[in-house]
C-alpha cells in the first residue's frame, strides 16, 4: 500500500545561472559591488531555504543551474554544499540540465538524494528518464540536453503516464515561441497537456508563467533577475499536492531574488529645470527603495520629455549624470544606478518650427522626412553609416543601430539638440 503525505509539497525552480555575472552594470565610485557578486548564490540559497521552511518532499530543478564555464571549482562545490542542507528534511533532488550547463553538471559527484535526468544516448539511451518514487505516490520524467543547442523537440522521448500516481514532467524547453530566448527544445501547451501528466516542471524562458492550470503547465522564471531586461521580481513555485496524492491542486510564486531590477520612467514638465529634475530623480529612488522590500535595487532611470533641463542634458551630461549617481549613492547599499537614460528634449515647439522659413525649418524637415516611410532609403544609409560604430555602442549603450526604432530615437535625439541649438543662436527666420 502506497504512504500518502497529507499536502505533500515540492519546490520548481530553473534557470539559476548561479555566478554568472550581472551585465549591465555601469561601475562608479560608492555602487555595493559585494553585494552583486552575491545575488546569485543568495538567490538559490533563498531557494533551499523555501526547502526546508516548507519542508518540501522535493525540489526540482529544470535547466541552466549554472551558466557556462566555471570561474573555478568551487562555484560547483558551493551547489553541491547548498543541496546537501536539504537531508535535514529528507528533500530528494530532481537535477536536469539545460543548454547553458548541459556539461558542467555531470562533473560534480552528487550525495545520494540527488537524482540526475540522463542525456539521450548515456543511462536514457531511449531517451527521457523516469525517477519513480513509489512511497510518495510521483514519479518524475525528464532527460537532460546532450549539447548545447537542441533544436528539435524531447517531447516524443518522454514516456506514457504512470498508472495510479502523480507524473511530473521536467523539459527546458520554449514552449511559447518567446523570442529573448533561443527555440531550444520547442513544442506547444497542447502538446504538453495532451502528454497526460499530472504537472510539468519547465525552464529555460526567465519570466515565471502558468500556461496551463489542469494540468499545471508552470515556467517558475529565474530565481535572479540578471540585467534591466528581467526587471521585476524573481523567484521558483511551491507546488502543493491534494490529499488524494493523485493532482496538484494549487502553485504559489515564491520571491527568491536578493537584487531586483527597475526601469523607471520620469517624465519632465516643460517648466522643470535641473533642480526639478534631480527633485524628481530623488522621488523616484526613493519610492523604489519602498518598493524592493530591504533588496539590493538596480535602477534604471529613463529621463524624457520637453523641459528646461534639456539645456543641462545636452551642454553638462556627465556632471548631471554624476550628481544623479550621487543621490543614489546617498541611499548607501540599497540602489545601484544600473544605467541613466537621458532623453530629454528642449521645451520648444518643434512641430511650428518645422513649418517656419529659413535654415532651421529646412533642416527639421529634412529629418522629418527621414523618418517617414518615404524617406525609407535615407534611413538606410544612416543605418549604413553607424554600422562601423554597432558593436561598440551595443556593448557600450546597449543601443542596436541596425533596429529601426533605434534609429528613429537617434534622429529625434539629434533633432530636438539640433532646434534648441540653432533656435538660440536665432537662427531661424520669421
């Protein structure tokens, strides 16, 4: 006779990536260093913690616990040293991995509670492989990624449902066509649902997501945000068996992140000057570092709009950009400025000087017309004639100049500068 534990738990976690570098981060004087270098191995300690706080019967880790090559061994043995924590609680281990650590994993020597899903053509020569555990009622399917990029679906390796039991499928997989991450592995919910499991445990796509609630069909997301493009909070699930032992009954989010990310927009009023910006930069700090809850917030501050500051953006950026650091460095460990986007414009009427005679309207109208789609071919050779710079201003700005909407952002950067410029030095005609 099977032993059914009452409310049985298990923890779904992916994508840990853990000590891969954050990227994006402008250094400065006064930026928490040390508490970066952390984030993610404080993030899958938070995890193992869950573990043992919910006293979880097994945690299943889905792909990319680590995120290439190891600086040196003992990112591996603090993994190994994190999960032997979870014997205090007879936590079982289910490991799968993904394209990012598709190799590393398999040169670790795990303890006994860590259970390893083979790749195809090793211990799985059919494929998938099944961890069965009878006493508990589950039984666990998955098979690890043999190289990095698996361009086909795992889906028909996987085997037909276990009678009687609760079967969980573990696949790093993009089921959803998302587009920030490679189509490894690809299939659909339909197909996922048509398997007959009971839940299915998926990693490789960063943003938590539950495509399907009979059965679960959960992205847990990466349990530490890694760059301004995974802002917002970070974390794994709690799935919670019902009493039957036979379903999930319900999943719950769980934040495991240390370090967040926040893109905020501040939007300047035509009469705000540089104090009023900074005024304003201060507010938004400030309200962030409410809303982080005692992490570590990387903020990037978007700055637009027609104002009186633009003038200060556009003749002292560095000093303005350096006082903003300031304000954050007065927030002592709790903000580091990820990044400062200024993209002001002069509290001017551009659209009427368009219209006006002379130099000035001549030359706005000629960038007007660039970006129409019209002027589709000039706008090509500006794409041209940034295209020695690509490289360094993607890794520099993070700017892609052979996207159009990039381009277009450029121009409007240049002709708001261009009209404030000239329309001082009364260069336009009545």
């Amino acid at each position: 006779m099977l032993r059914r534990l009452a409310r049985m738990r298990f923890v779904h976690a992916a994508d840990l990536h853990i000590d891969s570098p954050l990227v994006g981060l402008e250094r400065y004087e006064g930026a928490p260093v040390s508490r970066v270098r952390e984030a993610t191995r404080d993030a899958f300690r938070n995890v193992v913690g869950l573990c043992l706080e919910e006293e979880a019967r097994f945690l299943v880790l889905a792909g990319d616990v680590f995120d290439a090559d190891w600086r040196d061994v003992n990112t591996g043995l603090f993994f190994v040293k994190e999960l032997s924590r979870l014997r205090a609680v007879g936590c079982e281990v289910l490991l799968l991995r993904g394209n990012h650590d598709f190799d590393l994993t398999s040169k670790l020597d795990y303890p006994e509670h860590v259970h390893e899903f083979a790749p195809p053509g090793k211990r799985a020569a059919r494929g998938a492989r099944s961890h069965v555990f009878e006493a508990d009622g589950i039984a666990f399917h998955g098979v690890s990624y043999p190289t990095r990029q698996v361009e086909e679906s795992l889906l028909p390796s996987y085997p037909e449902p276990l009678s009687g039991i609760l079967n969980v499928g573990v696949l790093h997989t993009n089921a959803t066509g998302n587009r920030s991450h490679e189509s490894y592995a690809p299939c659909s919910v339909s197909d996922l649902v048509a398997k007959g499991y009971g839940y299915w445990a998926l990693g490789h796509v960063h943003s938590h997501a539950v495509l399907h609630d009979d059965p679960f069909v959960v992205y847990p997301g990466n349990t530490q945000g890694r760059s301004a493009r995974e802002a917002g909070a970070k974390g794994c699930v709690v799935a919670e068996v019902d009493d039957e032992g036979r379903r999930v009954e319900r999943v719950r989010f769980a934040e495991t992140d240390v370090m967040r990310y926040f893109v905020e927009a501040i939007r300047l009023d035509p009469d705000d000057d540089r104090d009023a910006l900074i005024d304003r930069v201060r507010a938004g700090l400030d309200a962030i570092v409410a809303r982080a809850d005692g992490r570590l917030a990387a903020v990037r501050l978007v700055i637009s709009g027609s104002a009186r500051a633009h003038k200060d953006v556009a003749t002292a950026r560095d000093a303005l950009v350096a006082q903003i650091r300031s304000e954050a460095n007065d927030r002592g460990d709790a903000v580091w400025l990820e990044r400062v986007d200024l993209a002001t414009s002069p509290a001017i009427r551009i659209d009427e000087l368009r219209e006006s005679k002379g130099l000035l309207g001549e030359l706005l109208r000629h960038i007007e017309h660039l970006r129409t789609d019209d002027g589709e071919p000039d706008l090509l050779r500006v794409a041209s004639a940034l295209a020695p710079l690509e490289k360094k201003i993607a890794r520099d700005v993070g700017l892609h100049v052979s996207d159009r909407a990039v381009l277009e952002r450029i121009l409007a950067q240049a002709e708001a500068l261009l009209a404030e410029r000239l329309n001082e030095s009364a260069l336009d005609e009545p």
